[in-house]
C-alpha cells in the first residue's frame, strides 16, 4: 500500500538537493519548494488519476509536509557538505560580516554577535560541525520552507482545481 504522503517525500528530498547546488540555491524559498510543494499535490492527484478535487486542507498538509522535508534533507545535505569540506559560505564571508557589523551601530549585541560567528567559523574549520551553526540552520530552514511550501501548496490547489477540476459534478 501506498503512503499518502509519498510525494511530499519525494519533492522535498529533490528541493533540497536543488537547495545545496551553488546559484540555484539562491532560488530556493522564492522558487524550488513552492513548485516542489504544488508539484507534489499534482502527483498525488496524478496517482488518484484525478478522480476528486484537491481539499485546501490536504494542499495545506501537503505543503508544510514538503517544506518539512526540503528542511530536514536540505540541512543534513549541507551539514554533510559543510563536514567534508570544513568550510561553507558562512565561513567564507565571515571577513565581510565582521565589517558589516563593525560599520553599523550594534554595539555590545554586534560584539556578542562576532563572537558567535567566530565561535562558529572556528568550530567548522576544525572538526567540520557546529551544533550553533546545525541548529540555527535547521531553525531558519524550517521556518523559511515551511512558509512557501504552505504558499505552494496553496497555488498548487488552486492551479490543480481550476485547471483538472472545472466540472461542477466535483
């Protein structure tokens, strides 16, 4: 038997991998998990041969589902890419940070912030793991995805609806 949420699984383990490769990533929350979230709700709805409109409760399930799974696969992808090389952007831009917030008014708050940075960039070039940085990326990731994978979830239900869907019968 099939599990439901199958292409949820799917799309999100493919958003993530599309999440870690250079330039595409920068795609990611505006782009990749929104098409992957709508993209997951046509599969299903493929497998049911379209047999009944999409609810906007199961587009909405659908949705956080793939933005949770482009965030769990998303940051272990880049953990491990982060492990094997000891280095990530973060560790490569941490020069332009500094400056950035030496420039602005922090004050205390900007020193602490340095600190964490540093703390971070020192943990990453020695052993290739901070929990910091793991957490804060699983954190952000999950906030970002979960977000627009609701969004498109959302476009997918109403694209699905109005496009296989039109017969008043449904």
């Amino acid at each position: 038997m099939q599990n439901k949420y199958f292409p949820t699984f799917v799309l999100g383990f493919a958003a993530a991998v599309l999440t870690t490769v250079p330039g595409v990533k920068n795609f990611a929350c505006c782009l990749i998990v929104p098409l992957a979230a709508g993209f997951s709700i046509f599969i299903d709805q493929r497998l049911k041969q379209f047999a009944s409109k999409v609810i906007m409760s199961e587009a909405v399930v659908f949705g956080i589902f793939t933005g949770i799974f482009t965030s769990l696969f998303g940051t272990a992808f880049d953990l491990l890419i982060t492990y094997l090389l000891k280095s990530n952007d973060l560790v490569r831009s941490i020069t332009e940070v500094e400056k950035m917030i030496k420039d602005l008014p922090f004050g205390e708050s900007g020193k602490m912030t340095l600190e964490i940075f540093r703390q971070i960039q020192k943990d990453i070039t020695t052993t290739g793991f901070s929990w910091f940085y793991a957490f804060s990326q699983l954190a952000g990731n999950l906030f970002v995805y979960v977000i627009t994978g609701l969004l498109g979830g959302l476009l997918g239900y109403s694209f699905i609806n109005n496009r296989y869907h039109k017969n008043p019968m449904y």
